[in-house]
C-alpha cells in the first residue's frame, strides 16, 4: 500500500511538473510536458515489470540481452539509421512477453544513449522502443508462426518508430501542437524512415532465427519468464 501511495504521489508530481514547465517556459512548454508525461508513462510501464518476481537466470538474460541491443547500436554508427535496436526489441517481445520486450527497448533506450547522447529526447525515444517490445510480445503468436508477417511487422515499428520521433521533433522545433510541421518533418524523414525499416526486416530475418531458438529452450527448458 505504502509503494502505491508512493507510485501515485510520483505521477502527479509529474503532472503538476509538466503543467508548471508549460506555464513558465512557455517557448518549449509542450517539449517540458511531454517529456515529464513520457517520464510518467515510463514508470507506469515499467513498475509493472517491477511487481513481478525476476529469477537471477532472468535478470542474467535481460542483461545480456540489452548489452547486445546496446552493442548492436554502437557497432553500426558508422553506417546512418541502418540500425537493430527495434529488431532486437521486437525478437524480445515475441519471444519472451510484452513486459520484457517494453523493458528490454527502453533500457536500451536509455544505456545506449550515454553514447550516443542524452537529452530531452530520451525518454520519448525510451517509451517509443519500449512501446515496439510491448507490441511485439502481444502479437508473439502469429509473429512466431509467420516469417511473412514479422517482417511486415518489422517494416511497420521501422516507420512507427519514425513517425513518433518525428512527433516529438515537432514539438521541440515548433514548440507545439503543428500536423503541417509534423508532415514536413515526416517527409523531409522520408529516406531515413525508409531505411530505418529495411534495416528491421533484414536484421529480423538475420537474427529472429537463431536468437529466438535460444530463447525458446530457455524459456522451455528452464521455464524462464514463463509467468509473462
């Protein structure tokens, strides 16, 4: 009871704090709240994977699983949005549950982000990762059942990704709510979005294969994160 009144307490700070930030800084009002209701969302998600009781060969999982996510980002720097973060991230919540797919998104969010720059950015690109994890772990049925359709669903979270990023760009830049800002920027993103699936549906059909069977024999064989 104590934690949840503490939970509730934390949420409406962050309300009233976005609503102040709205009011005295008036210029980048709507980037404040969005960033403290981002933040809000994101500790709603993720208490809700904190609830549950995490074995030590789980949390050894996670860890490897965000490193490599975090590597995987690093490792192709050098070659612009061709990246397999949300690939990752989808292989993750399909295999091992939407609470452990949003988790696994935004924490690579969040670490990968110490090098590559963090900002008020972040935890709207955490909440937008985490959102890919969590979709993918309630479609992991028919996403581990046709390849088809993964990498369909690849294509879409490349382009969901972009779209919600290229939402948040607009209320940095235009300081407010601007649908023809919001398609400016969407089109001027255009190739990036577009490369930024491909790269979804080819590291999907380049990793969902081998990783995935390793994560079904661990979850079958061990019964980890079998209670998602």
């Amino acid at each position: 009871m104590k934690r949840k009144a503490l939970f509730s307490l934390f949420i409406l700070v962050i309300i009233a704090a976005a609503v102040v930030g709205a009011v005295l800084f008036p210029s980048k009002g709507w980037a404040w709240s969005s960033m403290l209701l981002s933040i809000g969302a994101l500790a709603l998600c993720l208490s809700a994977f904190e609830r549950r009781r995490i074995r030590a060969g789980e949390a050894a999982i996670l860890a490897v699983l965000c490193a490599l996510s975090v590597c995987s980002r690093a490792v192709f720097v050098w070659l612009p949005h061709f990246k397999p973060v949300s690939a990752m991230t989808v292989i993750c919540g399909m295999y091992l549950g939407p609470r452990t797919g949003f988790f696994t998104g935004a924490m690579t969010g969040l670490v990968s982000n110490f090098l590559f720059g963090q900002g008020p950015w972040t935890p709207f690109q955490m909440l937008t990762w985490g959102l890919i994890g969590l979709l993918s772990g309630f479609l992991q049925g028919p996403l581990q059942k046709s390849r088809i359709l993964l990498f369909v669903h690849g294509g879409i979270c490349g382009i969901l990704f972009s779209l919600l990023m290229d939402l948040w760009s607009m209320v940095w830049l235009a300081g407010g709510a601007s649908f023809g800002a919001w398609l400016t920027l969407i089109v001027a993103a255009l190739p990036m979005t577009v490369t930024y699936a491909v790269s979804n549906i080819v590291f999907l059909a380049l990793l969902a294969g081998p990783i995935g069977k390793k994560l079904d024999r661990m979850r079958l064989h061990y019964g980890f994160f079998s209670t998602e």
